[in-house]
C-alpha cells in the first residue's frame, strides 16, 4: 500500500523551509534579436561585396610591341679587280662610239695611207659588242712593291659594216672585226698599283681618228 504524504510537504511554508524553488524564464526581447539580425545582415552584405571586387578578373593589359624595323638596305657587293679594269677600258674605249639599239657606230677619218685597203673617211657600225679581259700573274716582288693588278682588256665585234658618204651606201655585213682593228678594237693594258689604275699603253686605237656622231647623224643613214 502506498504511503500517504501529507500534502504539506510539498507546500512551502511561511518564513523558512526546504520547499523547492523554480525560476521562470526570462522572456525573449523581440527588439534586441530584430536590430542584431540587421547588424549581422548588414556585415555579410560587405564582407560578399569586398570579396566579389576582389575576384572580379583583372583586365588584361596588352604587351608593349616595338614597330617592325624596315630592312635595312644591302650594302653594294664592291666591283672585283677585274671588273675596275674593264670599266676603265670601256670608258676610254667607249668615248667616240655611240649606241642606237643593238649596235655602236663611229665616225672614221682618213688621215694618209692606211693599212687595210680604206681610201676614204666612213661611218662603221659594229653588233654584238663584248670584251675579254685577260688579268696576269703577279710575282712577289711586284706585289711587294704594291702592284694589285695587271693585264689586258679587248674589245670585239661580232658582225661589221660601214657606210660612205660618196656613194651613200652602206656595205654588206662582215662576220667579226673590221680589218683596220688596231684603229676601232684596240687592246688596253692596265695596272693597278697602290690603289691607283693606270692605263700603260693601247695597242692601236688610234682615237683621233675617231668622232662620236650624234643620234640624229646616224638615223638619217640608217636604212628605213
């Protein structure tokens, strides 16, 4: 059978005892709770902010490119030894003779008796102008002296003609040179000795006796 507790046990008396005591709970406060949610809020807010500016990617700065440089010219390759000869030749050669399309014409004077049977003054057109140079060995005491080069420079022809006025008729063309060729073909001797040519001696060219006709000279007795 179960004891009967009196119920005075369970009520506290006045001034004293060892009734229990509970204390109640305190209520929650609405407006302290609302004003730390906007604070919270508000510090998400920036801390979402700063890290999305962080992140954003940087934009890409191009690299700095020199302009492309323009080529630069070549420097001319220099004329060989050979080369300086025969423009030197081909400038005295060249001096009383006059160029109309593919040939080269002179004036020749008669002066006395000449060698090749010519008898009277002429016109001489030459085609197929080239030259042949011709350099020689130098020993070592010309080039202990200072001698670069030394050789010879010819000029040919390879079909002729001529034209007098007496008759005002040009002859038939003739294969190579023309007979008097010490007078119109002559052959050139040169050297080169501390950086200065000399021309030495010309094996006929006779130069005198040649003028240069004008464009206007010749056209008038070419055939039309």
């Amino acid at each position: 059978m179960a004891l009967a507790v009196p119920l005075s046990r369970f009520t506290p008396q006045v001034g004293g005892g060892s009734a229990f005591f509970v204390r109640p709970l305190d209520k929650p406060n609405m407006k302290t709770n609302t004003k730390t949610t906007i604070v919270l809020a508000g510090i998400l807010a920036f801390s979402l902010a700063g890290c999305s500016k962080s992140e954003a990617p940087t934009p890409k700065i191009s690299e700095r490119t020199d302009p492309p440089k323009a080529p630069q010219p070549q420097q001319p390759t220099p004329p060989t030894l050979d080369q300086e000869a025969l423009a030197l030749a081909e400038k005295g050669f060249l001096e009383p003779w006059t160029q109309v399309g593919d040939s080269w014409f002179t004036w020749w004077r008669r002066t006395g008796n000449i060698s090749g049977g010519e008898t009277s003054s002429c016109f001489i057109q030459i085609r197929g102008l080239t030259n042949k140079v011709e350099p020689q060995r130098l020993s070592e005491a010309e080039t202990l002296n200072g001698l670069q080069w030394k050789g010879e420079v010819q000029f040919l022809s390879r079909i002729y003609r001529k034209y007098r006025l007496e008759v005002s008729q040009w002859s038939d063309w003739t294969d190579g040179q023309p007979g008097f060729v010490e007078i119109l073909l002559p052959i050139y001797h040169l050297t080169k000795k501390n950086g200065q040519w000399t021309i030495d001696f010309v094996a006929g060219g006779e130069k005198e006796r040649l003028t240069k006709p004008s464009e206007e000279q010749i056209k008038k007795i070419l055939p039309q």
